[in-house]
C-alpha cells in the first residue's frame, strides 16, 4: 500500500530483510522471489553460519535450542508450528526413576486460578549456567477452589521450596479475597515470584523456550516426569496449537482451551525464570 507507490514514482527498488517467523507474508513474499510467475521479485536465504561474524557453538545451540528454533533462527529455515505444541513422548519421557531427592532443590512453577489450580513441581539435574536436565516429581491439580486451598495443598506436600514462580497476573486484586493471589500465598509462608518483563511474558517465545526440553534440535530429551503426575502428562500430551483454517495465517500461540493449558503455562512461568530468555539485539549499520 505505501511502498509500491514510492517504489513506482522513483523506478526505485526494496529490500525486505527479516528472520523467518512461520508461513506468514514474509513468506509470502519470498515465494515470490522463487517463482517465474513474478520476474521482478528474487529472494534469498542465508544462515547465520555463513557470516564471519558467527562464533556461537553450533553442537551447544542444537542442545540447547528445540530443532525448529534452531532451523529457524540459526539456518534461516521457514518452520511450520501446528498441530501438537510439546513433542511429547510417554515411552521417553515418563519414568519411574524420577524421584525426589532430598539433596536437591525444589522448584514450583504455578497457574492461579479458581476453576483449575495447577502446579508443578520439579529438580534440577546436570545443570550448567543456562540449562539443566528437569525432572517433574510431583503436581497439584485441583478445581473450583479458593486460592487459600490452593496454598494450603502447596504447603502440606513434604517439600522445602527453594523457589516458586507463578503468573504476573497474580499480582492484582482477587475479588474472592479482596487481595492478590500473591499475598494469600505469603499469608502461608509461600513467596512467589513473578517476572513482568514482555520477553518473559511473551507466550509464543515463552513456548518455544520451554519446547526445547522436551526435544532439543539432536533429538535428545532434556525433562522426564514421574508417572504419578497424570494431569501434568495429560496436558503436554494435548497442548495443541489451533487448526489452521483456509486463507488464514497459522497462529503461533498455543490454544488456550482451560483444560491442558494450566499446567503447561505453570511449566512455562517456571522455565523462563529459572532460565530466562535472552534478549537478542542487532546492530545498526549506517549506510552513507
């Protein structure tokens, strides 16, 4: 709508950089580049491999990154998200050898709410500085009940919690209580942090970062739950991005459906604040 008329004035001509984000109208528009149909379009890819600039562990992101965000955001690859959001897989990732041990941290990661309570709780195994090996011992699963419930089961499970993250949006006022889900849970002894930052908060790229556990980019499973945690396995097994409907761009954010959502958004408030995202910036060339 704007730039063709410019282009037009001026017999002038544009290039559209970007990293891939989907099947979107970048796409779009580097279909164009590869078609005959459109002669004086051309597009092109590059990967981040090729810049002699790039001096990033390659084996290390593909551990650490899920394979569509590494095809993505390193290789310059356009990625379908459909269908299944975890590549959940109860033969590879529900095992009786996942135990509590008492010599570890527990961490808690939960999703206030009066129709579906959850959380999860889980230990820290092989960690580094920005990664480790989770292992899911327990959960709270509960309907149709006060946050004060909520924060008396929390507290009656034998744990001794290192920390606890939950949803930023339970800060505000409950109208159950006249306070914030936040303070009832302090009234218990229970602190929970919350991170309000728009990377942290971000769904879609909270997602991806929380994807890479269940399947790193070599195919290498990084979380494993004890099989007592039904509800838990029930949600990553169901947490479904919505059907793609014709003539319509595919949405990145998972379906927030009030069944397989709670626990899976307590796995994310907690991933993303025990290893937060990094910010990515680029730099800015002037051109004279």
């Amino acid at each position: 709508m704007y730039l063709r008329p410019t282009l037009a004035d001026r017999q002038g001509w544009c290039l559209f950089t970007s990293t891939p984000r989907g099947f979107n109208y970048l796409h779009k528009l580097y279909e164009y580049g590869q078609s005959k149909d459109h002669p004086d379009w051309e597009s092109w890819t590059f990967p981040s491999t090729l810049s002699p600039y790039f001096k990033d562990d390659i084996e290390e992101l593909k551990r650490t990154l899920t394979k569509e965000t590494f095809l993505q955001e390193i290789m310059c690859s356009f990625q379908s998200y459909s269908g299944k959001v975890f590549p959940m897989d109860r033969n590879i990732h529900v095992s009786d050898a996942v135990q509590y041990d008492p010599k570890l941290p527990v961490y808690v990661g939960l999703d206030f709410g009066y129709r579906h309570s959850a959380a999860v709780i889980v230990q820290l195994h092989n960690r580094t500085n920005n990664f480790a090996d989770v292992h899911q011992i327990d959960e709270i699963s509960l309907k149709n009940i006060k946050t004060d419930d909520f924060a008396k089961a929390l507290k009656k499970l034998p744990y001794e919690y290192t920390g606890i993250w939950g949803d930023p949006a339970g800060s505000g006022t409950n109208l159950q209580s006249g306070i914030s889900d936040i303070a009832v849970f302090k009234k218990h002894g229970l602190r929970v942090n919350i991170r309000r930052d728009a990377i942290t908060r971000n769904v879609v790229s909270g997602v991806s970062h929380v994807r890479r556990w269940f399947e790193d980019a070599n195919g290498d499973p990084h979380i494993f739950i004890n099989p007592k945690c039904k509800d838990s396995i029930q949600a990553y097994e169901n947490y479904h991005y919505p059907e793609h409907k014709e003539n319509r761009a595919l949405r990145h954010e998972p379906l927030k459906d009030g069944k397989f959502d709670h626990h899976c958004d307590s796995l994310r408030f907690l991933l993303t604040n025990l290893f937060p995202m990094r910010s990515r910036t680029a730099g800015v060339i002037d051109y004279l």
